[in-house]
C-alpha cells in the first residue's frame, strides 16, 4: 500500500510482503528498486533533489527508521511495522541462499566487504556471489565497474555507498545494470563485518539506534543525528498542528495522535 507522508511517497508494508515482492522480482527477472527511508535520509531530500528523485523513483519506499514509523503512525497512516534495511538484508541473503539467486555486493572498503561476504556465507554457507567491487572507484573506473554488474547475471545489487554517491550511481546506471533487485544498504555491510556493532534489540525498539551510533563515533555522528532528528521534529510538528487545526479533537475526521519520539 502506497502512501504519502510528509509529501514524500512510502509503501506500508511488513517484513514478508518486502521479502516476496523482491523474490517475485528475481524470479520474473524484472526490475524492482528498493529505497530504505529514515529521519536522516528524508530530512536530507528535503534539499537535495537528486536524492529526493531517487526516492520518488524507487519501486518499494521502505519504512527503515522508527522515527519515521512513529511519524506515519501520528498523522494517522496504518504503519504496522517497520522493515529495517540490514534485517531485509540478511532475509534476502537467506533466500538466495536457499533458491539459488546470486547477489552482487557494491561498497566499503576492500577490507569490510571482504569480511562482510565471508560472513554471509559462514551464515549461509550456500550462498554463491555473482560478484563484487568495494566502493572506492573514481569517475573513469565508473564504467568497468557497471560493466562488471552487467556481465555478472546478478538475481540482486546491494549497494552499500553513502548518500548522495549512490544515488548519483543509480541515477545514471539503474536502467543498465541488468538487475532485477537493487537495494541501498547504507552501512549495513560494516554491520555484517562486525567493523560496526549493532544498537541492543532494546535500543532499536525505543527507536533509539542513533543514540547508540553517537555512543560508537561521536566525533562523526554526534552533529548529523541531533541536526537531523531536530530538524525532522520541527517538520512533523508543524504538520501535526495543521491537522490539529483542520480537525480539532473530538470533531468529525480527527485523527488520534501516536508516539511522538524521533529517532533515526
């Protein structure tokens, strides 16, 4: 079910439909572009219309972060669950695996993805890679590395390139790759490296990961998530009170007010 919140269009959808629209995808051999959506990444389309695009342009709007769950949930969208990009990750690993597809990874440094595909296949021993490039290739390496993803008969494309490189990369790419799945996994593959540990299970339900990502690099998150989720606060409360005035509480098509915390 597709949706706007905020002005900015989002799917509704759970863990298992997310798993079986990409398997119809990697079955039928057509093109399906997954976008994970959080506080940061939609403050920050806001201003960059590349990004923005991006986002507009993608099959599935994924409902990443809590905030943005809670978020939907208080302008009173039916968001049942959240689908967080690194567990989507791992559930596609897991049906690759078992169906046979092969997955391409894009990102890091040569290191992490390394480490990153060693440990997807310790958990999947199975699993067969179409290929792989790290994510530090200049604008002349550019198009070996697409013809690299277009030779590999890839079933997926996990890129794990910051915002905004790797919309640029799509932006100019996605038509050609040949792919049927393409997913932006953000930093999830030092997660599966084990270079980045994972906010506690209690975190991630409290919507609190970022606070725990300050914790691990303060020094490089510390300003990007307090700018951000300020910033994201600012815009729903705006909008929450332009509700409130169009349908005062207790009138006829009111809407009740959900959680109200912000977080990655």
């Amino acid at each position: 079910m597709r949706a706007s919140f905020l002005g900015c269009p989002v799917d509704l959808l759970t863990m298992a439909e997310t798993v079986d629209l990409a398997r119809g995808a990697m079955h039928s051999r057509s093109r399906l572009q997954h976008v994970a959506l959080n506080v940061a990444k939609f403050v920050n389309m806001r201003s960059d219309p590349v990004l923005a695009a991006d986002v507009a342009n993608s099959d599935i709007v994924g409902l990443d972060g809590m905030g943005i769950v809670w978020g939907a949930r208080a302008l009173g969208l039916p968001a049942t669950s959240r689908v967080a990009g690194v567990d989507l990750l791992a559930e596609l690993l897991a049906v690759c695996a078992h169906e046979g597809f092969k997955p391409y990874f894009l990102g890091a440094t040569p290191g992490v993805l390394q480490q990153a595909m060693q440990s997807a296949r310790e958990r999947y021993p199975s699993l067969v890679f179409a290929g792989w490039h790290d994510g530090y290739f200049n604008r002349e390496q550019e198009k070996d590395v697409v013809r690299d993803i277009q030779s590999s008969g890839a079933d997926c494309l996990f890129i794990g390139m910051p915002t905004p490189r790797k919309e640029r990369f799509l932006a100019a790419h996605r038509d050609d790759l040949g792919v049927p799945f393409i997913m932006g996994v953000g930093g999830t593959f030092d997660i599966l490296a084990g270079a980045v540990r994972r906010a506690p299970v209690q975190f991630q339900k409290l919507g609190l990961e970022w606070l725990y990502r300050i914790y691990q690099e303060p020094g490089r998150m510390w300003w990007r998530y307090v700018k951000t989720n300020t910033l994201f606060a600012g815009v729903l409360a705006q909008a929450l009170m332009r509700q409130a005035l169009r349908h005062p509480l207790g009138a006829p098509g009111a809407v009740p007010r959900g959680p109200s915390r912000i977080g990655g």
